[in-house]
C-alpha cells in the first residue's frame, strides 16, 4: 500500500495526473491516455523507455510482492520520479514525442476484449 500511496500522490503533486490511470485489484494496472497530439502508445513507449532507464522494467501493470526489499522499493520510487520529470519538461517544452527513441508501442488485440 506505501508504494500505491507514492504513486497516486507524486501523480497529483506533479501534475501528472492526465497521464495515466493506476489502479486494480492486486494487480495495478497502468491505463495511458492521449496527451494533446501525443497517442497513448506514444506515452505508453515514453514510459517505458524512462522506467527502464531508470533501472525499472515496465509493461502495464506493477505487481509488489514479499521479494521486493526497501532498496528495491526506493528504486522505483526514484524512477517514477525521474520518469515524470521528463514528462513534465516534455510536456512544457511541446516535446514529448521528440523525447521518444525508436518507435512506439502499438495497440494489440485484448483478449479480454473478446467473449
């Protein structure tokens, strides 16, 4: 629960709120949304790329368990941190696509979507 406190409070005291919805059951999933001209797949990819960067691998969801040690908790803290610092000059510099290397991500079929 401390680490979802982190995440829903650093996206509101950041600003960060539009980027993304976070929540579940057990699992947290992480919902990216457009940001102006920039696709959700865009964002999703400029994510990702942060997070790894940062020392985190991340795909759409985030799952703690007994394994993770305070060490690796605060890892993930500094890279959420890191991560929305590069949104948040991205965003105000009108650059966020600029920021992305390679191609994005794109939209697959969901399974769930299916019945």
């Amino acid at each position: 629960a401390d680490m979802d406190t982190f995440i829903r409070n650093l996206k509101a005291e950041s600003g960060m709120d539009f980027m993304f919805t976070y929540g579940g059951h057990g699992l947290q999933r992480l919902g990216f949304n457009t940001i102006g001209n920039v696709s959700k797949e865009e964002v999703k990819t400029l994510f990702m790329q942060e997070m790894i960067a940062n020392g985190v691998l991340v795909i759409a969801s985030h799952n703690w368990c007994y394994a993770h040690n305070e060490a690796d908790m605060e890892r993930v803290k500094n890279a959420y941190r890191r991560t929305f610092e590069v949104f948040a000059k991205g965003k105000k510099e009108g650059s966020l696509q600029d920021l992305i290397k390679g191609r994005a991500v794109k939209a697959t079929a969901n399974v769930r979507a299916f019945g």
